[in-house]
C-alpha cells in the first residue's frame, strides 16, 4: 500500500468513527424523549433515540 493510499485509508477510518461515536452520542442525548407515529391503524410511541441508531450498525458493519 503506497503512503498516500494509507494516508486516506486513515483518514477514512478517523472520521467513519467520530460518526460512530456521535451517533451514539446523539442516541444518548436524545432518549429521553418520545415521539408519535401514526400509521393510521395504531399509533406507536417510541423513543427519538431510536432515529439515529441504525448508523451505528451501518457504521460497525463498514469498520
């Protein structure tokens, strides 16, 4: 691997885990608050924290 493609590779790597790491963040801060969805058969109630979690998956599946 040449310099310049492990340079980017790293830098790749940084900043795919500073998503990471504000994503679950972001999950954290926002848990305690609940959001309504409306389906039109039932409502469901689930917590915002829920939104951005499925990056983290994507995020480790990538790392």
């Amino acid at each position: 691997m040449t310099k310049e493609k492990k340079a980017t590779a790293e830098r790749l790597y940084y900043v795919l885990g500073a998503l990471f790491i504000a994503a679950l963040i972001t999950c954290n801060l926002i848990a305690n608050k609940f959001i309504s969805v409306d389906l039109g058969f039932k409502v469901f109630t689930i917590s915002a924290g829920v939104l951005p979690y499925p990056l983290t998956f994507l995020i480790t599946d990538i790392l």
